[in-house]
C-alpha cells in the first residue's frame, strides 16, 4: 500500500488526504501514518503550515493568518 | 481478589506454579498502557531504569484467580524497528526474556496507529493478546469497533476494555491465563509483504542459517536486514563470514526498495484488519465536511465557489464600507481641515498647508478607508476561522499545478494575499533554487491587502454600482497576470517539472468570534502604525515636494517630476498627479491614496467625488491596473534583495513588473477608449 502510495505522489500533482485514502481504499488516518512513515524514511516532508513559520515573523500582523492544516511535499 | 476492584490485590495470594506468569503490556504512548499497568499492580511496583539506558523500567507483581504475575510494562513505541532506545528496549526484552504473554494495548478510538506495533509484535515468538482499549472514547466518537470480527481477523485473542473505568480488565487476565497455559488455540495472521520480495526474504532466511545469535528467530532477522534495521544489521554483519556478508549485503543493496514493501505489507495488513473491524459512520462535523467539500473542493466548482466568495467579500466590503468611508471623508477630513484651517490663519501658510493638506489631507485620506479595511478583515478571518480559507489555498493549489507551477510555491504565494513581504521570506521552504526564485518573482504580482485597499477605495467613485464586479475584474487580471507570468517563467527556467503536494483540509466548524475579533483587531492596529508613521512621513514629503519652490502645485518639484514622466503615463491615461501617486506607493502601497489627498487637498466634496469629476472611466480603470501591477513596494524590494542575495535579480523582478504594469495599463486605457471611454 505503502508503494502504491509513493506511486501516485511521484506522478504529482495536489492530493487531499481523503482523496488518497478513497484511491487506496483505506482509512485516511492510515494515509497520515504512512505519510508520516514515508517523511521518516525520506520521500515526503511536512510543510511547516503558517501557525508555525509566523509566530516568528515579525510581520505576522499585516498578513492574513493562513491554517491550511497538515500539509506534505514530495522530494525531489 | 475481591471481585469488586477489577483486579488490584494489595495482599499477595498464595503462589500454585512455580514462578509468576511474565506478562509484558506494549503499546504506544498515551493508549491508557501505565493505567492499566497501576490498575494491576497497584503498590508493588518497582520503577528504575533500563540498564544502561535513562529509560524508566516500571515492573510490578499481582496475584488473580490464584495465578501470580509478573508484569513488565514496556517502554511506549509505536513500532520495533530500532529508531529509538525506547523500541530497541522492547524488542530486546520480548526477544530474550521472552515473556510467557504480551499483551498489545491498543486504542480503540484510533485503531490504524496502534495496529502497526501489533503487525511487528506478532512475528516474534512469542503469544500476543491484544487488548482493545478505550472502548467508551472510540464510542463517543462514533467509532465502532467490532472486537470478534477483530479477533477472528488477527487470529490472537482481542479483549474489550476501558482501562480507566476497570472495564475488562478480569477478563483481559483470564485470556492471559488461557494463552500461557496453551489452552486456547493461537494462530495469528501475519503481515505478508509483496512475492517478488519475499523470495528475497527466503534467499535471505537461507543465506543467515546457522549463524542468527541466540536468541533471535531467523526470519525474524531476515526481515529486519531486508528492512534496512540498523542494529541487526551491525549484528550480522559480524556474526556472518565476510564472503557470506558480501553476498547477503549485495542482495539487499539490489532490492533497496525493500524497506518500503516490508512497511507496505505491514500497512496492507492494517488496512484489512481495519476494514473487517471498525465503522465510522460520517456523522457531524465530518458528514458536513464531506458534503460541503464535494462541491467547495471540486476543480471546476471549487474555483467558481472561490470566485463566488470572493465577489460577496468585495461586495459587503463596498455596500457597507464605502457609505462609511465617504462619511468619514466628508465629515472628519473635510471637517479636520476647514478647522485646522481656520484655527491657523493667522499662523504662516506653510503651516496650515502642512497640517491641513499635508497631514490631515494624505495621513488622513488613507485613514478614512480603516473602516472598509476592518470589514475585508472581519471577511477574510471568518473565512479562515470556519476552514474555508485552507480549501481557497486547496482550489488554488491544484489550479497552480495546472498551469505547470511549483506545489511548494503556493504556500508562499498564499500569503502574499496579506503582504508580499512575509511570501518572499515565506520561500525559504521551497529547496530548490529554481523554484524558490520564481516564487520569488511571482509573489509581488499577489494583489497584497493594501493593493485591494486602493482598489475598493477608488473603484466606487468611477464605477458605481459595477464597482465590485471592477474589483473583482482586477483580481482576475492580477491572477490572469500570475498564470501567464508562470507559465512563461516556468518554461524559460523548470521545462514544466512537476511535484506532488498533499494536504489535510480541517473540519468545518462554527467560527470563534474571539479568534476572529483578535485576528482584525492584530490587522487594523498594523495599519494604523504604518498610518502614523511610513504614510505621516510620505505625506509630508509630498506636501513639501508639491508646494516648493513657490507654493503652487502645478510648478512645483513634484509636478516637474510627474510632467517628466507625463508622455508615459499619457499613454496610459494618466496625467502627472496620477503618475506621481503611483511613483508614491513604491514607498507603500496605501501613498498613492495619500498623495492625491494631498494632491487635490480634500474639502468637504470628497477626495474620491474630487477624483470622479476629474478622470474619465478609462483613465481610472487603466490607472487601477497599473497600480494593482505596479513594481513591489520598497519593503518587498528590500526582501527581494535580502533572498536572492542578487541585486540582478532584485532588478530584474521590478523590470518584470514594471513591463508587465504598464504594458496592462496601455492595453486597458486604449481598449476602453475604444471600447466607449
């Protein structure tokens, strides 16, 4: 399942966790764990989501506060 | 034991076999494991440490049904791989203690995590009862866990429990007892992994024989080297000859891909064992997410939602901003003024000029527009605070991979929506050097929220009742502009290379008013401070340009400036006050409002009645093209500067968009002219 996922992510493209699960027919807290195996193991890497990178910005005031939930990209 | 307390026993009962049954509890952290564990040890507890490691070693005895126990609770993990001293410690003491039972705890609530540690569990040699806890949590949440279908398909036995209510517990203990004593069959289904791979797995199993150190399972240690573990590994690289390591090592760096299709089969394994056991019916929050998000996330559907919400945001913005932003003007610009006027006329000219025209006429002209800021900002916040705004940034995301962008760029370019300043910096996630630059010269073309502002404070005045459907327009252009500059950009410098992008929309739910009110109250002062001071000082810079050397507008250094550059911007439709109001809002975005404030010094008729009366439509709509185009202002120029550490690309990026703004604002000015002025 695990390979079936990194297929589909190395086609690319922008993928909603649910949307993974229903291709795989399984459960989306199973395609967080396996997205979280796969960023252990080095495909994949969280995205640091604005909650995070703007508590450090000294301009998070002027910007309009952005929670796009998890987020991962795929390494190159 | 008493049959009341489930299973706490403070006085130890006679022991009937000759040593205490060893039981080790395994799970992850948090799935209730250290409940159980006091709940069945109460005070004979010993707590020290691991030897060698400062990992605390908690280990207790009971008594039940006249069986003594010995119990160990292990170090949580979520899996035996050796990641950690925590997952290596309990391996190593399944592996050689080898307790007479290990009891998995698992959560109920959320099955898949703990499933994995079962999957890795149930291979070693030794019997495994799973017991599935917080029953009452997954129930409350809607989940429901069938434990027989469960059982039947793990083949171990599964106990339903809720540590913390000491539910379960006695009978958790009776199946123990039937495991170690081998009076209940046990037959555990085992994760598989792929054929092709476990052939090399036997190859593997073949090649260690005779050699695996006691007391490990052969297999177990094939799968482990075919896994990459780093400890076994090491293990058999030294207890294997040289020339048979060779061997071993080649077919393991020929099948690399192995540790994925260990960990996939494992997954498959979860997959089926959660599939057969738990329904979560998609009630609530979770029914509604799905539901709206068939239609909010749906590519085609999804944009025009976007489009949609965007077009009423502007359109509350003017129908109950505007009113009052033109109230505001007349009544306390104008009204400031006059007074500011009057009280100074016996002071020098060049003072009432400064306070009245100057500073209540620029500062006070972006002011006026606070109020149609703070709506947009009420707007954006509930948008963000109900979870649409992740599905706008999903929509956009998946339109940017269409016209051939970056995936890690959107983020960035997202929150140049606010500002462009903190997009830039925002960069620094995307690694590839490429892509980060074209991010970088993308994100000024991002309408920021001073841009919009000008927008929504000149658009009414011309345009009327069309005025949203103008602004509106002028986001399309600048997103029109977005793609197209991509797309050329992306062909020039990537030859359109893709990457995947995956992200976890949040639940829908009802907005948090405080969160909202934080959120605009947090915008608005940062507004009102650039107001006190970058626009103050801006203002009063051109009051003095437009009043030196003589005191008359039209023959002053600013005007000489603008005439200057009048046969460019007539081009365009822009007489000299124009091009010097847009040359002003390099310095920040909101000067082009100050500089004709200063610039028609605001009466009682109102800087934007003042504007109408004197531009034509065509004029106002290119000047609004240009502007929503034009060069960055100098703080994202510095930002620019600051991450590129190139002052070619830092002038490339304002050539780029000073081409881009003035070729639009030509095309506008000359198609609106034709087109009916």
């Amino acid at each position: 399942m695990l390979d079936r996922l990194l297929e589909i992510l190395k086609a690319g493209g922008t993928h909603r966790v649910s949307d993974l699960a229903r291709a795989l027919d399984t459960t989306p807290e199973l395609v967080e764990m396996m997205l979280e195996a796969l960023s252990r193991a080095g495909y994949v890497k969280p995205v640091a989501t604005c909650a995070e990178t703007c508590s450090a910005c000294s301009l998070a005031d002027s910007c309009i506060p952005t929670q796009p939930g998890k987020a991962w990209t795929v390494n190159p | 034991m008493s049959p009341s307390a489930p299973v706490r026993e403070t006085t130890v009962a006679p022991l009937v076999q000759e040593r205490p049954l060893l039981v080790a509890l395994a799970g992850q952290p948090n799935v209730g494991k250290s409940t159980l564990f006091n709940l069945l040890t109460g005070l004979h507890q010993r707590v020290g440490n691991w030897p060698g490691k400062t990992v605390e070693r908690k280990e207790g005895y009971f008594t039940f049904n006249n069986v003594s126990y010995r119990v160990v609770d292990l170090p949580g993990t979520y899996s035996l791989t050796a990641n950690s001293p925590e997952e290596l410690i309990a391996r190593e003491f399944i592996l050689r203690e080898r307790p007479d039972v290990v009891v998995a705890v698992v959560d109920a609530a959320t099955l898949e995590r703990s499933l994995y540690l079962v999957a890795e569990l149930l291979p070693l040699p030794v019997p495994v009862v799973v017991a599935l806890n917080m029953m009452d949590v997954a129930r409350q949440e809607g989940i429901r866990v069938e434990p027989e279908v469960l059982q039947a398909a793990l083949g171990v036995p599964v106990v339903p429990m809720s540590a913390t209510r000491g539910v379960g517990v006695q009978e958790l203990l009776r199946t123990v007892e039937r495991i170690a004593r081998g009076d209940t069959p046990y037959a555990p289904r085992l994760p598989q992994i792929r054929l092709d791979h476990q052939e090399v797995l036997e190859v593997i199993s073949e090649q260690v024989a005779g050699y695996v150190p006691e007391p490990y399972p052969r297999d177990w240690v094939a799968l482990k080297l075919l896994e990459g573990d780093p400890e076994v590994t090491q293990m058999m690289s030294a207890a294997l000859p040289p020339d048979r390591w060779e061997e071993v090592r080649a077919i393991l760096s020929a099948h690399d891909d192995a540790q994925v299709a260990v960990a996939s089969g494992r997954y498959e394994w979860i997959g089926r064992m959660v599939r057969a056991a738990v329904t979560r019916p998609r009630i609530g929050q979770i029914g509604l997410t799905e539901r709206l998000d068939r239609w909010a996330t749906h590519p085609l559907w999804g944009l025009v939602i976007l489009g949609g919400i965007l077009g009423a945001v502007f359109w509350l913005t003017y129908t109950v901003g505007a009113p009052i932003q033109s109230l505001l003007e007349t009544y306390l610009v104008g009204t400031l003024a006059e007074g500011a006027r009057n009280l100074l006329s016996g002071a020098p000219t060049w003072v009432s000029g400064l306070l009245a025209d100057g500073i209540i006429g620029g500062v006070g002209a972006v002011l006026t527009f606070l109020p149609i800021l703070v709506i947009f900002f009420i707007a954006m916040a509930f948008l963000e605070d109900v979870g649409y705004m992740a599905r706008a940034a999903y929509v956009i995301d998946r339109f940017m991979h269409f016209i051939g962008l970056h995936g890690k760029s959107f983020l960035p370019l997202f929150l140049g929506f606010g500002c462009n300043v903190p997009a830039i910096l925002g960069t620094r996630v995307i690694e590839s050097h490429r892509a980060r630059l074209l991010t970088i010269l993308l994100a000024p073309i991002v309408p920021c929220t001073a841009r919009m502002a000008i927008v929504v404070f000149l658009a009414p005045p011309f345009f009327g009742p069309t005025a949203p459907l103008v602004a509106w327009g002028l986001i399309l252009v600048s997103m029109g502009a977005l793609a197209l500059t991509g797309i050329a950009l992306n062909r020039l410098l990537f030859q359109g290379r893709q990457s995947a992008f995956i992200m976890e929309l949040p639940l829908y739910h009802l907005p948090n008013w405080r969160t909202i009110g934080l959120s605009v109250w947090r915008q608005s002062w940062a507004f009102v401070q650039r107001a006190g001071t970058v626009i103050l000082v801006v203002s009063v810079l051109i009051w003095a340009l437009s009043s030196l050397p003589g005191g008359e507008i039209e023959r002053s250094y600013l005007a000489q400036l603008g005439k200057s550059l009048e046969s460019a911007g007539r081009l365009m439709g822009l007489d000299w006050r124009l091009t010097v109001a847009l040359l002003s809002s390099f310095i920040a975005k909101e000067n082009s409002i100050a500089t004709l404030g200063v610039l028609f010094s605001t009466g009682e008729e109102g800087l934007a009645n003042l504007l109408a009366a004197t531009y034509s439509s065509a004029t106002a709509l290119a000047f609004l093209v240009v502007q929503i185009l034009f060069i960055p202002c100098v703080a994202t120029v510095a930002a620019i500067r600051q991450e590129t550490h190139s002052w070619r690309w830092t002038a490339f990026s304002i050539g780029l968009l000073l081409a881009i703004s003035l070729v639009a604002g030509m095309v506008t000015f000359q198609v609106a002219v034709l087109v009916g002025g």
